[in-house]
C-alpha cells in the first residue's frame, strides 16, 4: 500500500472515529480456495478494510460452504450472505438480458470486456436483477473445449457428452450435435472420472486447479466464451450500513473493480495453457481461418434463442437494442470477439 493510499485509510478512519465498532460483512462463492477467484475476492476485501481503515471487514466462505453454486443468487436476495461471488447462467431463463455476455464468440478480451459488460448491465440490473444490488463483473479469460478425444471440426462433436459453463454454451453445444449434461462447476471432476462427460467448457488453469488434466486431454483452442460471473450485494444489508460504509461498497462496485477482478483471473487462466502444454500426452488444436467459420454459423441458433427470451419476458424491451449497445461499448474497448 502506498503512501497516498494509507494517508487517505488514516483520515478516513479519524473521520469515523475510533470508538465506531467493526463491521463484518460475509462473502461467499463456490469454488475451492487455491481458485484465483478467491484471490480476487482476497484482493477487494483486503482494499475495502484498507479503504474504511479497518471499519468494515469481510469474511469469505469458499468452496460452496454456505450453500451450492447455483443457490448463490438466492443466498444474496434472502440475506443468508450479506455479498456473492454467483453465476447467473446456472439458472437458464430465469435472467434473459445478462445471458447477451455469454453468447458465443461474443468477447475477445476478458479484462476490457468486463468493463464494458459492467457499464452495459448496471442500469439493467436494477431490473432484471432487482433483489441484489450489483456491484461487479469478475470473470475469466474465453473458455475452450476440453475433450477425452480429440476434436477438431463441428462435425467430431456429434453426440460428445459434455459439461457446458451455462445454458447459453449448452444450447449452443445442442446445435453442434453434441449432448449437453447440466452441472455446476464443482460437480464437473466426478462427471468426468465416472464417464457420466466427456469433455467440459472451461479456460485454461481451471482444468487444472479442478482435477481435470489428468482424464481431458484434448484441447480445442476456440476461444468461444466468458460466463457472465457476478459480484452482488444483499440491499437490506447495504441499507443496514451507515453512509460512509456504504461509499466504501460504491466505490467497490465499479467498472474499474469489474476490469480488476477479472484481469486478477484472466492472466492467471492463461497462465495454465503454458502449464498444460507442459503435460505430457496434451494435444492442442487451434481453430483458425476457414476452419473457423463453421463454428461461428453455428452460433446463430443461440443468438435468435436469446433476443426471444427476451422479448418474452420484457415485451417491452427491443433485443437487438441491447446486443447492439452491449456490441458497441465491447468494440469502444477492444474487446469484440469473432
């Protein structure tokens, strides 16, 4: 911490007074703790207690012990948690609007791109996601297709079992031919080694710190999506806090803080091709050039999907509307995909 940085936690802290008692708000997320999402989640608890010179601490709860990866939303809105770490696409149609982000070969740049996600979805969460408040974007560099057999084109994913990252990827997975089993994250080791998949979505670290190098072997180096994985806070406890607490939260709850988190897992996710490659006996196979468009027309069935969810639960709202302003912001930082 510099020296500016501690000047400012010092007068903020004189500023609340010493005798102001501590606040701890909780914090959870589903995945293991030597997971770069807990460190990310490390670095913003850290710079909230530095920031509120030590007036509000956070306690996280990884590794789904407070409850299972898909419940995390609902564990914010009732209060269980006071904040989240949760992934909207584990409840497929439940949020229509914030499922654009998921859309195949829709971002290239994670870090850039969750800036982009942050501004586009803030105003739209109020609605589309009204019983949290949304604070940031943290997700991961584009996930690939990770195979026990090797894969190449469209074609070769004809009746493959696999683990896709949401329901945007699994219905998207369907128009490739291939049969998409539904599991969160955690459950995706079990599925693998008792055969119940045959190959998941995922980036690159996560096939590692999940267990999964060892039986998917195969790589199919298409960077197709990043999940739409949400930081959001319960309201009541938000409200429950005195105004200068909250400032703290506010200012924790930016784009800048969206772009942070994720480039803290992005770089760390691509850290772990590197390390594969390092593995015996992995394979990888680059999509490039003509090869590619295949897998792109694809796509088209899930996008269409997407603009009539929409309009069928916000009849108001105009799809291409959204995508074209969601497309726009992700060009403006250089972070469009294919």
């Amino acid at each position: 911490m510099n020296l500016t940085t501690l000047t400012a936690a010092a007068a903020f802290a004189a500023a609340l007074g010493s005798a102001a008692p501590a606040e701890t708000m909780t914090f959870s997320h589903f995945v293991p703790p030597g997971h770069q999402v807990h460190h990310g989640a490390e670095l913003w608890a850290k710079s909230i207690k530095e920031t509120s010179g030590g007036r509000l601490n956070v306690r996280i709860f990884p590794a789904q012990q407070l409850g299972k990866a898909q419940d995390h939303y609902d564990m914010i809105a009732s209060g269980q948690v006071n904040a989240a770490w949760f992934v909207p696409g584990y409840s497929a149609g439940r949020f229509p609007i914030v499922d654009a982000g998921e859309l195949p070969f829709m971002i290239s740049d994670a870090p850039k791109g969750a800036r982009a996600l942050h501004e586009w979805y803030a105003g739209i969460a109020k609605e589309e996601m009204k019983e949290i408040r949304f604070c940031a974007v943290a997700t991961h560099d584009p996930g690939r297709i990770h195979t026990a057999q090797k894969v190449e084109t469209v074609e070769d994913m004809t009746g493959t079992k696999m683990r896709p990252a949401n329901a945007t990827i699994g219905n998207y997975l369907a128009d490739l031919g291939a049969v998409p089993v539904k599991l969160s994250a955690p459950e995706a080791r079990q599925a693998v080694e008792r055969g119940v998949v045959d190959g998941v979505t995922f980036p690159w670290h996560t096939i590692i710190n999940f267990g999964l190098a060892q039986k998917l072997s195969y790589h199919l180096d298409l960077p197709l999506y990043v999940p739409m994985a949400l930081y959001g806070v319960n309201p009541a406890y938000y409200d429950s806090l005195p105004p200068e607490l909250q400032k703290v939260i506010d200012d924790h709850c930016t784009p800048d803080w969206s772009e942070k988190l994720t480039n803290d897992w992005a770089s760390w996710e691509i850290e772990g091709r590197a390390k594969l490659e390092q593995m015996e006996g992995h394979e990888f196979t680059e999509v490039t050039g003509d090869a590619l468009q295949p897998w792109i027309d694809a796509s088209q069935g899930v996008y269409d999907a997407w603009a009539e969810n929409v309009k069928a639960k916000y009849p108001g709202k105009d799809p291409q509307a959204l995508l074209d302003d969601l497309k726009a912001r992700l060009a403006a930082q250089n972070a469009s995909g294919s």
